[in-house]
C-alpha cells in the first residue's frame, strides 16, 4: 500500500468509502454486515487505514455498521472520518446533538478526521451563519480532542469554495473535492486544487470514478487504454491520473464488494502516474464523454444581456450539462438539484419566457428556450 504524509500521520493513499456498501436485495438502507465485515477486515490487513463515512449514507446506517465492523480491531490501526450534514439545511442548527449521535452510533471517543459535509450553492450562506453555530461548535471539540483534524467537503462551484476558504481556510487542514479525469475540467477541478494550493491545503478525492461512470467506458475507448497500459484495468487509469496530482493526498473508493476492494489494493501497491501520452489518451476521452450530451455554451453572456428576466443563462446551461452527463452515465445526479435550490423562483429553467430574445444574440446557435424547457422536464421526471 502507497502511504501518504499528513502532519505526523501517514495516510493509505485509498481510503474506503462507506457510501456503497454491500447491501441485501439491492435495499440501500440494509447493509450486508457480513460482507462489510469482512472487507473491512481486509482492507485493514492489505494496508487500508482511512475510513470515511456520514450521517445520510445508507438511510443513516452506514456510521452504525462501519463502526461495529473496525471496533473490532485495535484504534491505533485506523482512522475514522465523519462530516456534518450540511446538506440538509435542517440540520444546520443541531450539531451538537448530531456530533454526539455520530460518536454513539460508531462507538468512538473521538474522530480522527470531521468535516463540514457538501458545502455547496445551497448552504453556503448558513454554513457561514454564525448564528447556527457550527463553526464554533467543531472548532472546539477539536480544541477538546474529539476532533484530532477538522477539514470540508464541496461540492459548490469555485466562487463556493473561495467564499469558505475566507471565512475558515485558516482552520481547515484538508479539503474534499470530487475529483476525475472528467471532472478537472468539466467541474473546474483544476481552478479549485489551485484555490486550495494557494491556501496550503491538502485534497482528499470523493468519486475518482465519477459513481462508477469512469469505469465503464465504450468499446474503442478501452482499446485504446490497454493498447497504452495492457496490464492496467480500466479503473486503474482513473487512479493513476489522480496519482499524478502532487496536491492529491488520499483517494476515496466507495467499494461494493470484494472484488472491487482486492481490484483497488493492487492498483495502489505501487504509484504509477500517467506519462504525457497516457495523459492525453485520457484527455481525448474526457472530451468525448462531455461531448455526447453537451450544450456547446462558451459562457460569452450575450444572452444575458438580452433576458427579459434577467436570468444566468450559462450557468443554468452548465448545470444542465452535469446533469445530463450524470444520468446517461447512471450516476447520482445531485449536483444539478442541489445547486438550484440556491437559484430564486424567478431565475430557475421554469421562468424562461421562451421570448428567444437571447437565441437571436448567441453565437453559438443555441436553442435556449429548448433548452431550459427540457432541463425543467428532466428535472421532474
């Protein structure tokens, strides 16, 4: 197994992702026990000793399963990561009662590793609400020890990220960041690693496989992979890639069965950065994937200007695009939802007056009234 530094820690480059677990006739909130045991016990003695889970994973079951499975080895052999459920603004004004439920339900004294969960366009306002609490709230239970490394995740987009780095990057020691070949330019990877390089912080990678996505790829896309690396799985080019990020420090795979998690611990026996050519192989196929069904929007904002309305074409047409990439690949499509419930009722797909004011502006021919009608179906259905 490759490690990691961290301050005076050293970190399994994979991590295990507690979010897909094994689970009985394919019920989401009953987690196959026996078999999660069993490949936390492997993981272990293959060299695994990060171990990430949350409040919402599995119906709420995940922190309960995943922490009968690692008591039963000895604390110094893991590390333990749970989050703050930010993604429920419900939740924003019970951290305290949620922090202690979590340290009940996984039976541990303290976190080794907590983070501010999916801070995104949604909840970026309340996280920054000093009236919830929250950042005082963890802040001192890492002064106490209950916390041994306080950091977030995120989901939001790079003005997202830079509005949190300035009101708690001087706090936070690492950063979570869903982070692919795909997504380094789709989901502006690149512009957020470089945010959080300037700050100092470490990226931790959440969905190197997209969901799976990037694990499956077309027929002469995979040919041309093995043609370049025969010995290599296909998942394992995702890795690699991620490997050849110096700010990378740890990679999460959320594994869902045995044959994934042996698959994985072999990939990280040995680091094996892609070369410029494998590079570009992967490069040609992430622009393949973001062609297939893709709006091809430059984001100039002519149409803007000529919305009766006023709405932010270009980043409803962006939105659009990462939702329809995630469903043909049958991925969670979350992003999409989650960041227009930050959009006011006047400015969403649905307000679009179909004038075609902004279709007679743009230089790229769009059919923007098309467009925002079929995003509000895709979105309903």
């Amino acid at each position: 197994m490759i490690y990691r530094e961290f301050k005076d820690l050293k970190l399994s480059a994979l991590g295990f992702g507690a979010m897909r677990l094994p689970v009985i006739d394919g019920d989401d909130g009953r987690i196959d026990t026996v078999q999660t045991m069993d490949m936390v016990d492997y993981a272990i003695e293959h060299g695994i000793n990060y171990f990430d889970t949350a409040w919402g994973y599995h119906n709420g079951n995940s922190e309960t399963v995943l922490g009968e499975a690692l008591l039963r080895h000895p604390r110094k052999e893991y590390y333990i990561a749970d989050k703050f459920p930010g993604y429920d603004l419900s939740n924003m004004g019970k951290v305290r009662e949620i922090f202690e439920r979590q340290l009940q339900k996984t039976g541990q004294e303290y976190f080794d590793f907590y983070l501010f969960h999916n801070v995104c366009e949604m909840n970026i306002d309340a996280y920054l609400d000093p009236g919830y609490g929250i950042y005082e709230y963890l802040s001192e239970q890492r002064r106490n020890g209950r916390i041994k490394h306080l950091g977030f995740s995120c989901h939001g987009e790079a003005d997202v990220l830079k509005r949190f780095l300035e009101a708690y990057g001087k706090d936070m020691e690492f950063c979570q960041l869903q982070l692919n070949y795909l997504d380094w330019t789709f989901q502006g990877g690149r512009e957020k690693v470089g945010l959080l390089k300037e700050w100092g912080i470490p990226v931790w990678v959440m969905e190197p496989l997209r969901g799976g996505s990037l694990a499956r790829l077309k027929k002469e896309q995979e040919e041309s992979l093995k043609g370049l690396r025969p010995e290599e799985s296909i998942p394992a080019w995702a890795f690699r890639y991620l490997q050849g990020i110096p700010e990378v420090k740890l990679i999460l795979s959320g594994m869902s069965d045995m044959e994934q998690l042996k698959e994985n611990i072999a990939t990280f026996e040995e680091d094996r950065p892609l070369n410029e050519t494998e590079l570009k192989a992967v490069e040609k196929i992430s622009e393949e994937l973001m062609a297939q069904r893709s709006v091809p929007c430059t984001a100039c904002h002519y149409c803007v200007s000529h919305c009766p309305k006023g709405i932010d074409i270009p980043r409803l047409i962006a939105l659009y695009n990462e939702h329809l990439l995630t469903i043909s690949k049958g991925g969670m499509a979350f992003i999409a939802p989650m960041a227009l419930m930050a959009v006011p009722e006047d400015k969403q797909p649905s307000a679009c007056l179909h004038c075609r004011s902004c279709e007679k502006v743009c230089p790229q021919g769009i059919k923007i009234s098309e467009v925002m009608s079929d995003f509000v179906s895709v979105l309903g259905a």
